[in-house]
C-alpha cells in the first residue's frame, strides 16, 4: 500500500524551523546589547569609504553600538552624515577622539571611539543628541596623500626632464671645460713646479728681511727704552705752567700787538719811502753784496747738514743729556714767572720805544737807504735758513714725539708686521707646496674620474626617466618588471 504524504504537517514544521532560525539570528543579533540605547550623530570631513549602515561602533576595541544610517547633504556635500546607536552608559566625553577606521581585508569601515579625561563630561547624559565629528580613515588619507604626492613627483620629474632638455649644451660644455682644465693642468705641470720654487725662495728673502727688521726694531727699542718718561712729564708738566702764565697775562699781550700794529704802519711808510732809494741801487755793488750772501748761506747750509748727521748719530746719554737740560730750562722758567710777567710789562714800554725809533727812522730814511737794502737780501737767505732749522726741530720733535714713541714705535709695530706676516707664509709654504703637488698629480686623476662618473649618473639618470615616462605605476606601486600576458579563452 502507498503512503501520502501530508503536505500540511510537512508546511507547518517548515515555517517553524524558519521561525526558530529567524529567532536564533535575532538573539545573537541583540546578545551585545545591554541596557538602553542612545542616538548619536556622527559628522564624517571628506571622504568616508567603506562605512554604512550596519558597520560597528567601538569603543577602545570593544562594541557598543552600531551605524543607523548614512547620507549626504545637498547643502553640505563635504561631510558626510551618519546616525549611530550606542549604549546610553558608554563613557564616551567630550575630548574621546573619533576616527573612521577601515578594514583590510573586508574593506569594511568601523566608527572607532578612543580615550577620554575622566575630568571631562560625558555627553551621553546631556538631553540633547550628542554630535562627534570623527577624522577620516588613515586608509583614505593615505591615499589621498600618496595620489597627491605622485602628482608633485610627476610635475617634479617633467621639470627636472625640461630643465635637462633645455641645459644639455651648457652641461656638455662644462664638462668639456673640466676636460680641457685637467688637461691644461697636466701640461703646466712644470710651469707650477717653478711657481713654487719661487714661492719657497721668496718666503726664505722675506725670513731674512724680517730677521734685519728685528734686529732694527731691537735696537729702536733701546733708544725708547732709554728715555726717561719721568723726564718727559715733568718737562711738559712745566711747559703747561709757562702757557698758564702767558694766558693770565693775555690783556698786556693784546696791548703789544695792538702798539706792534701802529709800529708795523710806521714801518710801512718807511718801507715806501725805501722803494724809491732801492731803485737807484747801483747794480754792481748789488751783485757784490748778494755773492756775499750766496757764500754766506752756502756755508750756513753745509753747517745745517753737518748738524743734521750729528743728530742722526746721536746716543742715549746725549738725548739724556738734552732732555735734563730741556727739564732745567722749564723749571727755571717757571719759577721766573713773576719775572716773565715784568718783562712783558717792559714788552709794551720797549713797544712804545720802538714806535719812537720807527719815526726817527723815517725822518733819517736817506742814512739808512743802503743799510737796509743790504738787511732786504740778508732777511730772505735767513728766511730760507730758518726753514731748515725748523725741518731740523720737526725730526727731533718727531724723536721724542709722545714719550719717544712716535717714529720709533711706528717702525717698531711695522717691523713686528712684516715678521709676523713673514713667519706666517713660510709656515704655510710647505703646505701650500704640498698641496699643489698632490693636486697635480692624484687631483687629476681624480677629477678624470669625476668625470666619468658623472656621465654614468647622467645616464642613468636617464635610464629611469625614460622607464618612469614608459611604466609610471611600476615606479610608484612597485611590481615585476616582467609584463605577464594572459592567454585568451
């Protein structure tokens, strides 16, 4: 006998496995959740790839919710908006930081919650619905720093391709110039040889001159050395004494210059009165008179000379002598100051006297017409002599000048300058000897091999320009550099 089926029991335990599976899913769905629920929304800047709806929410690692919605905004297309549903007694404050975290392997995103001061509020007890504003996923940001990274590469490579394509006969030049410059140096190599060979005899000519220079500036110092500054000081201690009294006794002077003007006018009209008598001079008693002068001053001149070599070759002890001398002199004056001030007292009266005397000479002009054509040309030759005198004075006080240390400490520095710079050099010389001897011969060599190193990285150079421009993904993702083909079916 054949048995039916029955096709109502059979329905009925079907529903019920699908019921009992559905339920089964509902419970492990709804295990985690414990206690009530808030929503939250979430505030996603730029891109938000892989999270939607159903994606979990963690907190430090563990689950406390999950993605309600996702959407986007007419009026906001920068961010993207989610609603999420989190445990109400999640600790989630107010500085807890957000992130979109996204999964490698699913491609999947999760709302990642970390951290928190316990100081801080809790923004799920406010009434109001909390708003996080996560940070988008490293993932994306990775991305899209690395497509902006191969964009400046790209525009950096382009460049550096221009800029070679545009600078390739300057750079073949420049290196056809350092051809030419190691060549012009190993041909010059003996032209150098002799360049140092005078260098070294030079360097030997200035460490013999700085050798007589110390000896110079050695025996300079002797003389400075022996002048007493003591001296010095109170030499000039008593010509500061003696310029003291003349400046309190400026008014008395002020009246002989003004007695020496009215005597000048008095001699002015003498001297006019003279011209006339000097026109009539007879011409060869003139001439007698200016050989006369000529011989006069001749031997006045080679007596300033013989002077002139007496100072040069004067001592210590004698410039010891001169300053005691000079120091008397001054003390002297100074204690004859009320004398100095009676003499210029008689200095106005003896004016006075000299006015006098210049009427006196006017009224006897004719008596005097040939003595004082002859005092006319004897005045300019002691002119011409006390110009001498006075270049004489100048060098001794350029001697003592500054406690004896003016031309003699002039010279002393500059022969310790030409020592120093001597010594300096000839230090320095072998180095320098050396130096240009290693540089001709291994600098050549070395530049040989510069060169032809740099052409190598030029081509290479090359080489990975060309490949880039050829497979720029191979250079920016990596890979084989074999292409693999796949056969068609």
């Amino acid at each position: 006998m054949e048995t039916r089926a029955n096709y109502l029991a059979i329905g009925l335990f079907t529903l019920l496995v699908f019921a009992m599976a559905f339920g089964l899913i509902y419970w492990l769905v709804r295990f985690n959740e414990t206690g009530a629920a808030r929503m939250v929304d979430l505030v996603v800047p730029g891109n938000a790839g892989g999270l939607q709806k159903g994606n979990g929410v963690l907190f430090n690692g563990l689950r406390i919710g999950s993605v309600v919605s996702v959407e986007w905004r007419k009026d906001d297309p920068a961010h993207v908006y989610a609603k999420l549903k989190i445990d109400a007694d999640a600790p989630i404050r107010e500085d807890t930081t957000v992130t979109i975290a996204s999964q490698p392997l699913t491609g999947l995103s999760t709302v990642s919650l970390v951290g928190g001061s316990p100081e801080k509020d809790l923004i799920l007890e406010r009434e109001a619905v909390p708003v996080l504003v996560a940070r988008p996923s490293q993932l994306n940001e990775t991305l899209e720093a690395a497509g902006k990274t191969v964009q400046i590469a790209n525009a950096t490579l382009l460049r550096i391709n221009k800029l070679v394509e545009t600078n390739l006969p300057s750079i073949n030049r420049t290196i056809a110039n350092a051809e030419a410059f190691s060549s012009s140096l190993a041909t010059n190599t003996d032209d150098i040889s002799a360049l140092m060979d005078n260098i070294g005899k030079a360097s030997l000519s200035i460490a013999k001159l700085g050798d007589t220079l110390d000896s110079i500036s050695g025996n300079v110092t002797d003389i400075v050395k022996a002048v007493e500054p003591e001296k010095v000081r109170s030499t000039l201690a008593n010509v500061e004494k003696i310029s003291g009294d003349i400046a309190r006794n400026s008014g008395e002077i002020d009246g002989i210059v003004g007695d020496a003007k009215a005597a000048v006018q008095n001699f002015s009209g003498l001297t006019a009165g003279l011209n006339t008598t000097v026109s009539a001079i007879n011409g060869e008693q003139l001439a007698r008179m200016l050989s006369n002068v000529e011989t006069f001053s001749g031997q006045l001149t080679g007596t300033l000379t013989k002077v002139d070599g007496i100072l040069n070759a004067v001592d210590q002890e004698r410039i010891n002598r001169v300053l005691t001398s000079v120091e008397g002199f001054a003390s002297r004056l100074d204690k004859s100051g009320s004398e100095i001030d009676a003499i210029i007292a008689n200095a106005k009266s003896a004016t006075e006297d000299v006015t006098g005397f210049t009427k006196t000479l006017s009224e006897n002009k004719e008596n005097f017409d040939k003595i004082i054509k002859d005092a006319t040309v004897i005045s300019e030759r002691l002119i011409k002599t006390s110009e001498a005198v006075t270049r004489l004075v100048g060098r001794v006080d350029g001697l003592v000048e500054g406690n004896g240390r003016g031309l003699v400490q002039e010279a002393t520095d500059a022969a310790k300058s030409i020592r120093r710079v001597a010594e300096s050099f000839e230090a320095r010389a072998d180095s320098i000897s050396s130096g240009l001897d290693r540089f001709s011969n291994r600098g050549l060599k070395d530049i040989e091999a510069l060169i032809s190193q740099s052409r190598d990285a030029v081509s290479r150079l090359e080489n990975i320009i060309g490949n880039i421009d050829e497979n720029p993904a191979q250079f920016l993702l990596g890979g084989s550099k074999v292409p693999e083909y796949r056969q068609r079916r």
